[in-house]
C-alpha cells in the first residue's frame, strides 16, 4: 500500500464513522489523515506482529479526539478488523471518541484530555534515552492543544534531556474549537518558538507525503536535540465545504448532500489502486 | 518520615534498576542519599507538576516503577488530572510521593497546607492511598506500595516524628494496625497524627481511661473488617486525621459504617472543620487552633467513654 492510499481510506472511514455516530471531529480527522497514514505506513517500524517488541517505535495521538483516523489506518493496517470501525462511539464499543488503549492492538495510550499524550510520549521516548533503545516515539499535536501549559513544560524537558529519538508533529490547521487559533491564543511564530525552546524544527505541507517523509526522515539525523515538524494543513481538507470551516469541528455529515456531497469528492480524488470498502461491501 | 522514605527506597532501588525517582524540583538535601548513590535513577522534572507526573506514566508504563516526589498539593492536586488519565487509567506503576501531608508547612501559608489530597485521591478509582503515621509505618509503607501494582499515593509527614512501633511483623496495604486493646470507645488514626492520638492516649491512660487505639496506614482500601469489628465491639468510633472532614479518612469510616449490619457504635470525625487556614504557625500550634491535637481527642474520648 501506498501512504496516499492510506490517507485516502482513512478519509473514507472518517467520513463514514462520523457519519454512522453522528460522531465529532471530522475536520480534525481529515486534516490529520496524510501525517498518521505516512506514519504507519513508511516510518514507524510497529505491526501487527511486533506490539511487544520493546525495539518497535510508539506512535501517540495526542489530540485524542481525532482517534477515528489512527483506528482506521490500524484497521487497514490489519491490527484488526475493518468492520468494527463501524461501532465507533456505539454503544458498549471499545472505540471511544476519543483515542483508547484498552483492547486495541497497535494504540499505546488512551488520551482525550489535551495536553497528557505528547508528555507521556516524552516519557516513553525518555525511557528509550535511559535505557539506549532504538526506538523513536511520535507524537501528534494539535495547535490548538499548545495553548495547554504542559505542552511547554514538556517542550523544555525534552530539549533538557536531548531527547533526539522523539519527534512531535504537530498538526497545525490553524484552527481550534471556537475559532482560528490566531483569534483564540497566537502561536505565532510557532516555529521560533519551538527553536526558541531548544528544538529541531521542520515547517513543511503537512498534506504532501514526500515533505512529510523527507522531514521524518530527517528527525532521525538530530543528536542531541528532539524534532518538531509543524505540518501545515487544512482543518477538513478533501472535502470542499468542511474546508476551514469551524462548524465541522464538530458537526457529523448529514444523511444526503453533505454525506454525499463528501463522499463525491472524495472520490473525484482517489489514487489509483484504491477500493472503496463501503462500495465494496454493497455489491 | 521523609528521611525514612529516602533510605528504604534507596534500598530497593540499589536492587532493583527499574526504580526511578522523578521529582518536581524539590527535596534539597532529603533526595541527597539517593542522588549521590543512584545519579542514574533519579530524574528532576523540574517545576512542572503535570509534565512531570506524565513521564512518570510514561516510563512506567515500559517497565519502570517511578516515584514523582514533591510537596503539599504539588504532586496531587496539581496535576490531578495527569494522576488519573495517565497514572491510574493505565494502571501505570507511579507511586506518587507528597512530603508535607496536613499541617506540616503550617508557617508557609495556606498554598502549603495539603489538607484535601486524602479526600481527592481517595477519590479515583485504581489508586492505592498510603498515610503512615510514624518512621516504621513509612519505612513499611514504602516497601508495600514498591510491591503493590499500580498507582499507589504515599502521604508522608516531613522530619521529626516519632518511632511509635517497635516494629510492624506484618504490615499489608488495606489492613490497619492494633496500637492497644480497650473499651467504650475504638480511636482510629492515619497519617503523622498519630503523634497526637500518642500522647492523648497517655494523659488519659493516667485517669485509667483506656480506648482501643488502631492506625489506619491504609486509607484505600479501607479496613472494612476492623471498622466493623470495633463498631460491634465499641460505644463510638473516634476517627483522627489531619485533613479535612469532607471525604477524608473519617468519611471512608462513615462510608464503611453506614453500610453495614448490626452496628451501634456512633461515630465522631476529629478533623478540619471544613475550611482553609488563613493563620499561619507551626504544626503543633495549628493542630490546636483548629481542634485536631492531643486535647481534642482526649475531650472526645472523654465524651463518648
């Protein structure tokens, strides 16, 4: 599989998830989909088969919220099956909104709240400092999650402990619950402010997958110090009309033209080799 | 206490390498013993509380035991939501350590007064919470909770107290401790204050007044067999702690009593009356400003004996 191919089913899933829960997040999912789908697909050394393997590398959403893109590209990646992402936020499901570890093969912790998953990601990538594993641990981070305090108490340790096997990746669509980020608490200039704090800093398209592999890639150079990579991206990007807009933060499509309207554009965009598996599952 | 703590931790952690400290910039001097032997195994977050009690989760989480150390409400209420999202919720092997439990930086000032964390860490679900009430205890809790899964909370006083046991043969998590066998009226003690309930119970033993007296090192999981047991066997029940009455150790008795069958004993909850403390002082002067030292529990006794 190709990460474009990922990226696309877990736009897919998202959509059909949000849409069978009336669940939240849908921008979020989409805008996050191309950093988790080169994630599992070309970095991070984790499989079905070697979840206890203490070499793999750790992958922590940590905007838990977004948890319907990292269940399905699990799904797709065979950690389990594909339709149970169907029981998303459904009664007695295992598959919370918000990202759970509990029975879920390949999630390594559950978050929700913001600002706990990138610190106890520090704390897995200082374990591997300590203790001279090979692994790398990423973490994905809202922009709108840096507002939380503790993001900088762990950006200042990290830098601190030379944690240069722990890359953040933050998800930066310019958007939060409310409102733009900008309107809400600036972050500009985000990238120095990360310099400032000590770190290896990458500013790239967090939609094109050859940036985001170049600069994962890349992380993996530093010495001495951890990498953030802010990947700039869209809030619902593939889907025209979520695009930017802040009521998809938390509207779910609607049965008809915006169900369909999605689905449409969805696939006017779909990479070559790619089945859709609710087609699929019509015929 | 705190000295005490050091030195058995320091102990297991020479034999076990998994053993780590992460502590919130404090313990100067305390940490000293475990910082010059054991560099490698102890960590300073720095002041950042929630971060801290993160990585402590994180590092359990691949195999380590940690220890998150700080004072007062630093270590709990703090980070309160990193304890039970991070810690609890993924029964991660934290043991979070407060120095300072109660009044014990009475002259610092309210902020410093740790007079809730019973009530609030009881309060989660998955989390073990420890208050030793002199060096053995504390020296014992702290190997119990090493042994103990999960997230365990250990509530200590600072320096100074009392060696009230000679020894403990048998020290378990969740069992409370037989001081003395008496009458009328069973006294139950948690934490440092047992210093109190000491000397009560020799101004009274001289009026050839004698109640039962246990300390509860365990205040979750309570001691549901001995609370029951001694409300059976006692006119009242005379609960110590140095905290606040609401949800605290008295509650978790309450609790305990109005759930069960066939007791008569009344009870009575020495503790906090529901409030912060704007007058500063020293723990010994506090304890009598607010009716939790050696007078009241004799009054009490006398009252229900």
């Amino acid at each position: 599989m190709k990460s474009e191919q990922l990226a696309w089913l877990i736009r897919r899933h998202g959509i059909e998830m949000t849409h069978l829960s009336h669940g939240s997040h849908i921008a979020s999912i989409l805008s996050v989909a191309d950093i988790v789908a080169v994630l599992y697909n070309d970095i991070a050394n984790i499989s079905p088969e070697n979840l206890n393997d203490e070499n793999r590398d750790r992958i922590v959403l940590s905007k838990g919220h977004a948890g319907a893109a990292i269940y399905a590209a699990l799904a797709e990646k065979s950690f389990f099956d594909v339709e149970e992402l169907k029981t998303h936020y459904a009664d007695g499901s295992r598959l919370s909104g918000h990202v759970s570890h509990k029975g879920i093969p390949g999630v390594e912790i559950s978050t929700g709240s913001l600002g706990h998953g990138a610190c106890m990601a520090c704390g897995i990538a200082l374990n591997a400092k300590i203790n001279k594993k090979p692994y790398y641990t990423y973490a994905i981070v809202g922009d709108g999650e840096c507002d939380e305090g503790s993001i900088w108490e762990m950006a200042l340790f990290a830098n601190q402990f030379k944690l240069n096997q722990f890359v953040v990746i933050v998800d930066h669509n310019k958007m939060q619950s409310l409102d733009y980020c900008e309107n809400t608490l600036s972050l500009a200039p985000f990238a120095k402010k990360w310099e400032a704090f000590g770190w290896n800093v990458f500013d790239i398209d967090g939609h094109n997958h050859d940036e985001l592999k170049k600069a994962l890639n890349d992380a993996k150079q530093s010495l001495d110090k951890p990498t953030v990579i802010i990947a700039n991206t869209v809030k619902g990007k593939g889907v025209s009309f979520m695009e930017s807009d802040i009521l998809w933060h938390y509207r779910f499509p609607h049965e008809g033209e915006e169900y369909d309207g999605a689905l449409n554009e969805l696939h006017a965009s779909m990479p070559n080799g790619v089945v859709d598996p609710y087609e699929e599952a019509k015929k | 206490m705190r000295d005490t703590f050091v030195k058995t931790l320091l102990d297991i952690a020479k034999k076990d390498k998994n053993v780590y400290i992460v502590t919130g910039d404090l313990g100067f001097g305390v940490l000293k013993p475990f910082w010059d032997e054991l560099p490698e195994q102890i960590i300073n977050a720095g002041i950042a509380e929630q971060n801290m009690t993160s990585i402590a989760a994180g590092l359990a989480m691949q195999g380590k035991v940690v220890y998150t150390y700080s004072i007062g409400n630093f270590p709990t209420l703090r980070c309160i939501e990193q304890i039970r999202n991070d810690c609890a919720y993924h029964s991660a092997n934290v043991k979070v350590v407060c120095v300072g439990g109660g009044f014990v930086y009475g002259s610092l000032g309210m902020s410093h007064h740790a007079t809730e964390d019973l009530a609030i860490m009881r309060a989660l679900p998955d989390v073990t919470v420890v208050a030793p009430g002199d060096l053995v205890e504390a020296a014992e809790a702290t190997k119990a909770i090493y042994t103990t899964p999960g997230t365990c909370y250990l509530r200590l006083g600072r320096g100074g107290e009392k060696q009230i046991h000679n020894k403990i043969d048998d020290f378990k998590i969740g069992k409370a401790i037989k001081i003395k066998t008496g009458k009328n009226v069973a006294v139950f003690s948690t934490g440092a204050i047992f210093d109190e309930v000491d000397e009560a119970c020799h101004e009274l033993e001289k009026e050839g007044i004698t109640p039962t007296v246990y300390t509860f090192p365990t205040v979750k999981p309570i001691d549901k067999d001995t609370i029951i047991e001694c409300a059976k066997e006692h006119k009242a029940i005379i609960t110590v702690e140095e905290h606040n009455l609401s949800g605290g150790f008295g509650s978790a008795v309450a609790e305990v009593l109005a759930e069960a069958d066939d007791v008569k004993a009344k009870l009575v909850r020495v503790a906090l009356d529901d409030r912060y403390s704007c007058i500063v002082g020293s723990q010994k002067y506090l304890r009598k400003q607010y009716g939790i030292d050696a007078q009241a529990v004799i009054a009490k006794v006398k009252e229900n004996y």
